[in-house]
C-alpha cells in the first residue's frame, strides 16, 4: 500500500492549472508515483456556478467542503 503521508514539498501556488504530463510537480521529486494536496480557498473570477475538471493516469480525487466528488 502507497504511504502519502510524508510532505516532501510545500509551495504555494498562484493557479491550478498543470498538465505534467510525463514530468514532476518539482524536480525534487520522481516524475511517479506521487500525489499532491492543494489547500486553501478558490476565488471564482465570476458569479454563478463553478465547474473543477481533473484527470489522472492513476485516479484522482476532488474535495470542497465536506464533500467529495
């Protein structure tokens, strides 16, 4: 079983937007096996809903709130 439990990086980023295709998050890290957490607050540039899009090669979770989706 995976152990995401050591940070080996923290940053802080203006936008979430990557695609790191084949590559790291930072070169510090292995471009596998890998996981990242945002968290914070999203300030939406407009009024109305708000729709997040992931993809992941090997899943992919989304949590606002309480809830997960």
């Amino acid at each position: 079983a995976e152990d995401f439990t050591n940070v080996r990086l923290t940053r802080i980023d203006a936008n979430i937007d990557f695609n790191w295709g084949g590559a790291a998050p930072d070169a510090s890290l292995g471009t596998d096996r890998f996981s990242v957490r945002w968290v914070g607050q999203i300030e939406a540039t407009v009024t109305g809903d708000v729709t997040f899009v992931l993809a992941a090669d090997d899943g992919a979770r989304l949590w606002v709130g309480d809830t997960s989706g």
